[in-house]
C-alpha cells in the first residue's frame, strides 16, 4: 500500500513538470550542479504540507527513500540553497503551480488583499543595508466552495485595492463565474469589467 505522502509527492511532480519550461531536466544531475526547477518546486510543497521549517523538512525527507524516489533525488539539497530558491523564483511560475495545483475550483471566487509588516530582525536588516520596503501588500483570489488560493499578486508599492483587483480577476476570467469582492473593490468601472 502506498503512503498517502508518497501519492501526494506523485500528484506534486506532476503538476510541477507540467508548469516549468523544462519538465524532461533530470531532477538531479549526474556529477554534481543544479537541481531541476521542477524538483525544488516539489521539495516546496513537501514543505509546506510537512509545515516544517527548511532545515527539518529536508531531515525528515532524508529518511523517506521511497518519496525521494518518486522525485528521481539521490541526494538533497542543502536547506540554504532550497530557501534561496524559493527566495529567487518567479511569481509566474508559482502563479502557474497555483493553478494547477487547485484542481476543484468552482467558479466561485472572492478576492481581498492583506498587508505584511517586515519583523524587527528584517527591520534591522533592511536598515544596515539600506533597504527601504517596509511592507509588502499581497491580494489572493481564492475559492469560496474549497478555500483553494488560485492567484496572487504581491506588491510593494501603495497601490490601491481596487487597482490591483482587476489585474488578478481578468488573468482568471476565464475560469470565473462570480466574484465577490469587500467594499474596498466597489468601483463602477471594476464591476463592468
């Protein structure tokens, strides 16, 4: 019998392969370099499903032979290089593992955005090296039936809600049939649109 961390490292690789440019890239390179794009993004949702940090998510994954099989990994990386990557990532290809991450949408979505304030370490951080971003505004569009999350978009800048709405539902109007929204994306012009 198959564990249920194993299905679910199966069903990842997948729908990692079928959002990068390369799915056919072996997941670990003979003779040393990069790992495949498509093996970091798995290594990432193992993670986040573990709810483990970097360091010990790769510990545990390190005694599970049978999950780094279904990956193709005969080594891991090491917890700072997978924390750098996913640090350098672009947001469209999290935008496109999102997508087809969340299999059961409904059609019906709402959207909302949410500030994040840096912490104090970042903060002091940021003021030894002269980095000025002190919040970062993400909005979600999200599932109402099933709470998937099937598009973000982050910001660093003030823009407005109702701004930065339109981008992420016209991105998704294909897979749309109704959009609810606070009063904060209440614009004539949003809700013709």
């Amino acid at each position: 019998m198959t564990s249920e961390i194993r299905l679910f490292t199966r069903v990842t690789v997948a729908k990692s392969k079928s959002v990068v440019a390369n799915p056919d890239e072996p997941a670990d390179p003979e003779g040393g370099g990069g790992f495949a794009e498509w093996a970091m993004l798995t290594l990432h949702a193992l993670r986040i499903e573990l709810a483990k940090s970097y360091r010990v998510a790769l510990d545990l994954l390190s005694e599970m032979p049978g999950v780094l099989d279904e990956i193709g990994l005969t080594r891991l990386p090491h917890y700072t290089v997978l924390r750098t990557w996913f640090e350098r990532i672009p947001t469209k290809t999290w935008r496109a593992f999102l997508g087809a991450s969340a299999e059961k949408r409904t059609g019906h979505a709402s959207i909302d955005a949410t500030g994040f304030d840096r912490d104090q370490p970042s903060r002091h951080y940021a003021n030894r090296t002269d980095y000025r971003v002190r919040a970062l505004k993400v909005t979600a569009l999200v599932d109402v039936e099933t709470l998937y999350i099937t598009d973000i978009h982050s910001t660093t800048s003030k823009k407005h809600d109702a701004k930065i709405g339109p981008q992420v539902a016209r991105r998704n109007a294909g897979d749309l049939r109704s959009l609810a929204a606070d009063k904060g994306y209440d614009a004539k012009a949003f809700r013709d649109e």
